[in-house]
C-alpha cells in the first residue's frame, strides 16, 4: 500500500498550527521538523508494512494547487493530512477528496464530533480521524525525511502524557505509553552524525513530570556534546535534576506561568501558585547561562485589573530573560471551551486568528475586552510593563559606558 502522509502549505506566510500546541514555536522564519508525521510513518511502515513518504508543503513552499498536483503525482492509495483544529478551512484546500483519507488533528485530543459540527460544510466523518496520542509515541526513523530543510534546534518528542487538569487545554489528563529513552537519544544520535546538528527542541510532556525518566535521560545526554530547550512546570522543578540537565546541556527553558494571581491560577485548575513560580525561578537562575522564558495568560472570564497587576509583578520578580503574554484560546473539547458554550458566550467556533500570533482575539463575550484590537493592546501593555524591569536591569549594566558628566571623575 502507497501512503503519503501531507502536512498542507502555509496559510497568509504562517504556520498554522498542526505539528505542535502552539504556533509560536513555529512561525516564520523558524519551521520546526514535523516530528509527529515522522513517527507515525515510521509505524505504517515498520509495523503494517507500507510504503510512506512525507510530502511537507511547508517545507518546500507550496501553495493549495501544487500541493494537489503533488499529491496526485505521488497516487497514493491513501493520504494522511496533518490539519488543525483552528486552521481547518485553509488546511483542507489541498485536499484530494477522491482519494482515501484520514487526518490528524493538533491537539491530538480535540473533540471529533465538535469538530464535524464546526465544519458541517467539509465531508468528514468520525473515523476519518486519528485520535490516539500512542500513535505518535515511538522512535523516528529521521531518514524518511531532509532535517536539512528545517529550523535548528531540531524537534524530538520525548512523551506525551499530562496528569493535570488546566481548564483551558484539552491536553489536560492526556495519557499514551511511555517513550524509552534509549529512542530518544538514538534519534539524537541520528542526526548528529548524519547532519552535525547539536541543538535540539525537547518537546512535548514538561521535562520533571516524570522526575526518573528526566534523570535517565539526563544522565544518557551527558556523553553526548549537545544543548537543548525543553518545557517545565514551576512546582516540578528540583535543582538535583536541573543540576544533571544543566551539564548535560540544557540552556533555554519554558515555564507556563500562566497568571500572578492566585484567584487565575485556581481558576484555570493550573495547581500551582505564584510562590512555586518565584522558588523554580531562585533554583534555576543559579545556571547563570540558561536562558529562562515565562508565559503569561491574558483573558480569563474572571480576570481583573488586579489579576493583570498581580502577573506584572510577579514578573518583575522572577526576572525572566523573555516574558511572553499569550491571549487565551480554550482549546476545542477542553473543559473551559465547553463551560463557555454551555453559558452561550462563546462568540464564535472559527478560530481565524489563532494562527496569526499578533492578531489572536478572545472567542468568548468579556467584559474588559470588546474586539481583537482592545485586548491585543493590553497585551502589548502588559509586555512591555514585564519589559520595564529587564530594559532597567540592562541600562544599570551599560552605565560604565556612558560619558562622564561635567566635574565627575574616574
């Protein structure tokens, strides 16, 4: 059986979301590999015995039309696309209806029906999709591919399991198999040889949610000379596994922060609290070369002035190299998308913007927001309130460089 698995063309020159939870790991110029499409290829071909190939639209920078005539070109006798749940009309233009089809949503666990009832117009049906986080659990076979087409770092997913229940991600209690670790450096090691790359993106679960297989991994990178970025909770940090990290090359780190009030962080079910944040801040800012990025989360039904001020603080407070303000987006099937559609104040279920980092816009009725453009200025407010303190900090350092004043001396 010939089988083509197509991650489809950009959409107005951006990523849309399809590999990864976020496009903002993935807009241009940076495209990240398709680790997801590479791992269920390697299963269709190594267990079902398929021929597969990858056709990236993106990658090699084609529009809907080309995308179609490659697709026939390749008569395949079925086609995998990797779409997205907010990006679903553009993603499906370079479908080939006729042939034999599935498709694979990101996130993985979005709800099907809500998605057919979105879409009423597209002629899917239930079991055109692949929903099974373990499908995309395993090793990939890199050759199937050319890394040489992509961003550095290279993308390895290490698992893709979550115990928590935040109410604005339908990831929350995602469970699928454990990856061995002996993959994910075998993966590694791949492509160190074959392209002398020696960055990596470690995707997926935060790092310390499952503190032996951190450690593990940890102790297997460190006879390999690499650096890495990865994801992590603020309550799961621990400096003897970010000590074993650190040597073994971890140099830029994500932290989901999410809010500085801790009436936000209760709401969105994040089971941490703003003193978790400070105290994973104090362990890892004792690796001075590691670089530290915190997201923050605007737009909650409950959100306040105070909640704002609260996030602003506590971002003063922990110092990070990059604070970043994300609007939020419940995902389609998540808890708090549902709770928004059962109190009828769910503005809308097409997600245009989602994909455009600078033009998200809340999908619900708020009372502090009205439209797109009065809660992207409180983002871009907040942002640069958060800014204040590292421009302050920087301006403290570069003060030795600035002429002396009249009747000052050295």
């Amino acid at each position: 059986m010939k089988h083509l698995i197509v991650i489809p063309p950009m959409d107005d020159g951006c990523y849309v979301t399809r590999e990864i939870g976020d496009s903002i790991y993935n807009r241009p110029p940076y495209h990240l590999n398709p680790y997801n499409a590479v791992v269920y290829a390697t299963k269709l071909r190594d267990e079902d015995g398929q021929k597969v190939r990858i056709l990236d639209a993106q990658a090699l920078g084609l529009n809907y039309e080309q995308t179609k005539r490659q697709i026939r070109k390749h008569q395949p006798d079925h086609v995998t696309y990797f779409i997205s749940a907010y990006g679903v009309p553009y993603d499906v233009q370079c479908v080939d209806w006729s042939i034999s089809k599935s498709f694979v949503v990101s996130p993985i666990k979005t709800d099907v029906n809500e998605l057919i009832e979105i879409y009423s117009e597209f002629p899917f049906e239930k079991d055109d999709f692949i929903t099974k986080p373990n499908e995309f659990i395993g090793k990939a076979d890199f050759s199937l591919v050319d890394l040489s087409r992509y961003s550095v770092p290279i993308r390895i997913n290490t698992n893709d399991f979550c115990p928590f229940q935040c109410i604005f991600c339908c990831r929350c209690e995602m469970k699928a198999n454990l990856k061995p670790v002996e993959d994910t450096i075998e993966e590694i090691e791949y492509v160190q040889e074959r392209y002398g790359i020696n960055k990596f993106f470690l995707f997926r679960s935060e790092i310390s949610i499952n503190k032996n297989l951190a450690m593990q991994l940890a102790e297997k990178l460190l006879e390999r000379n690499i650096t890495f970025l990865t994801l992590d909770r603020v309550n799961l940090v621990e400096e003897d596994v970010y000590d074993v990290l650190y040597r073994a090359g971890l140099r830029d780190i994500h932290f989901g922060v999410e809010s500085g009030s801790l009436k936000i962080l209760k709401y969105m079910r994040k089971n941490i609290t703003p003193e978790d944040t400070v105290r994973a801040f104090e362990i890892v800012n004792k690796f001075k070369d590691v670089n530290k990025r915190a997201y923050f989360i605007i737009g909650f039904p409950t959100e306040g002035l105070s909640d704002i001020l609260a996030s602003i603080r506590l971002s003063w407070k922990i110092a990070p190299d990059e604070p970043m303000v994300e609007v939020l987006y419940p995902d389609v099937g998540s808890p708090l998308y549902k709770q928004l559609k059962q109190d009828k104040i769910l503005k809308t279920r097409r997600w245009e913007f989602y994909k455009h980092y600078n033009r998200r816009t809340l999908v619900f009725k708020h009372k502090r927001y009205k439209n797109w453009q009065s809660v992207n200025v409180t983002r871009y407010i907040v942002m640069l309130a958060m800014e204040l303190r590292n421009i302050k900090q920087t301006l403290a350092k570069t003060t030795h460089f600035l002429p002396l004043q009249l009747g000052e001396t050295e």
